[in-house]
C-alpha cells in the first residue's frame, strides 16, 4: 500500500504507478485543488466521481504537465484549542458552537470546567 501523496507526486513528475491499492480519489483530488494550474483538472474528476481509480489516475497523468517544482499551497486544518475542546466535552457542543460559549465564559468558569473533566490517572 502506498501513501496517497505519493500518487499525486507522480502525477505531477511523470512516474507512472501500476499498483494503485492505495489510491484515495478523494485525497489527489484535494492535493490538485490547491494549485491553480492543476484546480481545474481536480474540479472535472469532482464532476466525474463515478469513474474507478485506474481512469481517475490516467486522466491526471496524462492531462496535467510535469513541473519541477510546482507551488503547491499548505493544507488547511482547523487548529484544536484546549479551551474550545474543553467547552465542547463539558456541555457537549459542536467546535462552533463551543467558541461562541467561550467568549462568554469568565477565565474562573474555564478553570473549574477543566477541572471537572480532569480524569486524573496513575503513573
């Protein structure tokens, strides 16, 4: 099994892969979409969702140009604040939910919710 960048690094540098038993459509998808010379190409395999791995593959391999170096830009995740997962835990709430609680809460009621949830344990 093979990591799923390493079929989007051999999209974009012309090194055709025969094994595709990793393959996630959905991740080269994203990891196209985050340039913009290759953004088009992951919205058409978006719109083409129905096809197997082997054409999804082929089609990036052979549509996309080689570049040495393209600018790729830095994925986006959603930074987990101990405050926010604390709220969450403590009432239940979803992250958005639990950001707006947080902005009413006063610094002493944030200690004493972590203090509640504190599950302690041994060495």
């Amino acid at each position: 099994m093979t990591n799923p960048f390493e079929y989007a690094n051999s999209i974009d540098k012309r090194e055709y892969m025969e094994d595709l038993s990793g393959y996630s459509a959905f991740i080269i998808n994203k990891k196209l979409s985050l340039s913009l010379d290759t953004l088009f190409y992951a919205n058409e395999m978006n719109l083409n969702s129905h096809i197997d791995d082997r054409m999804h593959y082929d089609y990036l391999y052979y549509s996309i140009r080689p570049m040495k170096k393209r600018p790729w830009k830095k994925w986006l995740y959603d930074h987990k604040d101990e405050d926010v997962a604390a709220v969450m835990e403590y009432f239940q709430y979803n992250s958005q939910k639990a950001k707006q609680v947080l902005s009413i809460l006063k610094p002493e009621e944030l200690i004493t919710i972590k203090e509640k949830l504190s599950k302690g344990g041994t060495r």
